[in-house]
C-alpha cells in the first residue's frame, strides 16, 4: 500500500468518516468510549472491510497524524488489536495488518464449539417466552441481510442472546473476544451464498430445539454448526492458498512474453522481380 508511507489509507475516506471522530472533535460520543479504543473500532473496520489489507503496514506516525493524536493512544489501540488477532506487531518491525489465517480459522470454530455447546447447556433451563422472543427475532432479521457488516452484528447477537440466560459473564466475555477475533473469517461467507442458507437453516433447528428444552439435541446442533463454518474457511483459505502461486506464474509468464514480431515490411515492384 504505497500510501501507507506517506499519508495513511482512512484519509479522504467517506464511508469511514462517521467512525473515525475522536472525543471533542465530532459530536461526543455516548457512552464515553476512550481515544483509544475509537482508534482500535476505526482500524478494525478498515480490516474488515479492506481498506486496510492483510499485511498492510500500521505505522504509528501515519495513524497519529491522521487522527489527529499523540503516539500514546495509537500504540494502545494496536496493542488491542494485536489481542484480538486483527493485527500483528513483530520487533523491529512494527505493526501490520495479521493475515488471514487457515488454522486460526479453523481453531476459533472449534474453541467456539465446545464454549457455546457449554453455554447453551446451561442457558436453556433458564430461557423464558420473553428470552425466546428475542432470539427468535434475531434469527429472522438475519435472513435475508446481504450487507456483511450487519449479516455479522447479527449472527453474533443471535448466537450471544441464546447463552445470555446461562449467567456466566466471564464465558460470555471470552466468546465475545473470540467472535471478534473471527469476524474476518465469518464474512467469507459471502463468497458462498448456498452456505449462507444452509447456516440460516442451521439457526432455526438450533432454536427450536432450544425451544422444546432438548438440552443434548441443541449442544450437538450448534457444535456441528460451528464446526461446520471452520472446515468450511479452513477449506476455502487452503484452495485459495493453493493457487495463489499458480496465478502469480501465469503473471510473470504474462509479462516475459516476447513481443509480437512485426509485420515484414511490403516488398516493392522491383524486389519482387529480382
């Protein structure tokens, strides 16, 4: 990213405008929320949503200027990223953007399916018609969302309003980091839209065994529903992976191929008769 050096990727960005306003410089922000942290959301969106991609350099100077801040709140807000896996600070090096990751995938999906099988076991006992309300209007909105961003909000408020009733708040805190952490990976998704019904499928047998109170049938739905998803990024990352190599030979094959020869200029009368 050559404007990673001399400026810095968010600049001039309209779409990002509105989550890049720091305390006292836009309308305040409610709940009061730290420099740092409004500087972690900005970088992770950027991420998200590629303008910031895997790989990409986060120079500390660069994101200072353009948020107008010192140094301090900016290696806070990389420190926070690094914890949550969205960016990667090597010594002597610095910060970068982490890169998308096959096995990381895939072992989020699986601490997240023994985590949430644990936390839907002890949520249902304690769900009521009011509780059961919630996440059934959940999955609904969830349906028929195309845009990624929301797609994701949803299924992690779906998926966390089902253990909300466990009452188990340091649970609840550790599946919120590691939905954080594989936000990437769940909108890959969306390169698989066959997937995506399948998976809204998967939710509304997951709720309505949650429903009947069927403890053993509803662990097992949403560990296989979860494992599911891993393989499924695992798979996609490996083929994609796999013929990176291949594309960037047909490249370089591309750009050493010998010029056209010319056309062999016309022969005049008097060459053709000699």
């Amino acid at each position: 990213m050559s404007n990673a050096t001399n400026g810095f990727p968010l600049e001039g960005s309209a779409a990002l405008a509105s989550r890049t306003a720091l305390p006292g410089v836009a309308a305040p922000l409610s709940p009061p929320t730290s420099t740092s942290h409004v500087i972690a959301d900005a970088l992770r969106t950027a991420i998200v949503e590629g303008t910031l991609a895997p790989g990409a350099p986060l120079r500390q100077d660069a994101i200072a200027r353009h948020f107008s801040v010192s140094a301090i709140p900016v290696r806070e807000a990389l420190r926070q990223l690094a914890s949550e896996g969205w960016a990667r600070i090597e010594l002597n090096k610095g910060a970068s953007v982490a890169p998308l990751s096959r096995d990381e995938a895939r072992e989020i999906y699986e601490i997240r399916s023994a985590l949430e099988s644990l936390a839907l076991g002890l949520a249902i006992p304690n769900h009521t018609a009011a509780s059961l309300r919630e996440v059934s209007a959940l999955a609904k909105t969830g349906l028929h969302e195309t845009d990624p961003s929301l797609y994701v909000e949803r299924n992690e408020a779906f998926h966390m309003s089902l253990y909300a009733p466990a009452g188990r708040p340091q649970l609840m805190e550790m599946l919120a980091t590691l939905h954080r952490r594989g936000e990437r990976y769940l909108r890959l998704k969306f390169g698989f839209p066959a997937y995506k019904g399948e998976s809204d499928a998967e939710h509304a047998e997951i709720l309505a065994a949650v429903k009947r109170r069927d403890i053993p049938a509803a662990q097992e739905l949403v560990r296989a529903h979860l494992l599911g998803t891993g393989e499924l990024i695992y798979r996609f990352l490996t083929e994609r992976d796999a013929a990176q190599p291949a594309a960037k030979k047909r490249r370089a094959a591309d750009s050493s191929a010998s010029p056209a020869t010319p056309r062999s200029r016309s022969r005049t009368p008097d060459e053709a008769s000699s």
